[in-house]
C-alpha cells in the first residue's frame, strides 16, 4: 500500500451524498477500507468541514500514518482562504485545523 492515497481533487463533486473519485487502485483500497468498517466514508467527513467552514472542498487525501489511517481535506473558503482540516479516518475526529498559506 503506498503512504499517501490521494483521493481526487474533488471539484464540487458531491453527487447525492457522495463525493466521486476517479476509478483506480486508491480508490479500490478506499472501498475496501469503508467496506471493513476500517474508516469513516470521506462524504461525511466533507460535510462536516464544510459546516465548519463554508465554501467548496478542493481536495481530500487518505494518508497512512503511524500505522492507522486519516483525511486531510481542503477547503476553500467564502474568503478565498484555503483551510486544511485533518481527521482521523476511523473515529471521523477533527484532530487539527490549519491554514494553508
């Protein structure tokens, strides 16, 4: 499994409460992940940054990390500023919050 599986630049594309993704091995491991109760779905954690900040989620990643798994997702927000927020991919955590510069 590779570090960093990066999801998809998401564009605006939640699609009836889910975001889509490109068709490819990262997403492949995503579902099996979900699917094994292993992680949250990404949907909910984007919604839940986007109630936290509104404005329009442009990218989500799935890192592993010290041997469990968690969300970075960015959005941008009604100011133009890029806010990065990093979850624990099993609990649905915020674990931190910061601005990209």
């Amino acid at each position: 499994m590779t570090p960093c599986l990066r999801l998809l630049p998401l564009l605006g594309l939640l699609l009836a409460g889910q975001v889509s993704a490109s068709h490819n091995a990262d997403q492949d491991e995503m579902r099996r992940l979900r699917a094994s109760g292993a992680i949250v779905p990404l949907a909910q954690l984007v919604d839940d940054a986007q109630q936290r900040h509104a404005g329009r989620a442009i990218e989500a990643e799935l890192k592993h990390r010290d041997g469990g798994y968690r969300y970075e997702i960015e959005i941008l927000d009604e100011a133009g500023v890029v806010r990065e927020l990093i979850y624990d991919a099993a609990s649905g955590r915020l674990l931190e919050e910061r601005t990209d510069d």
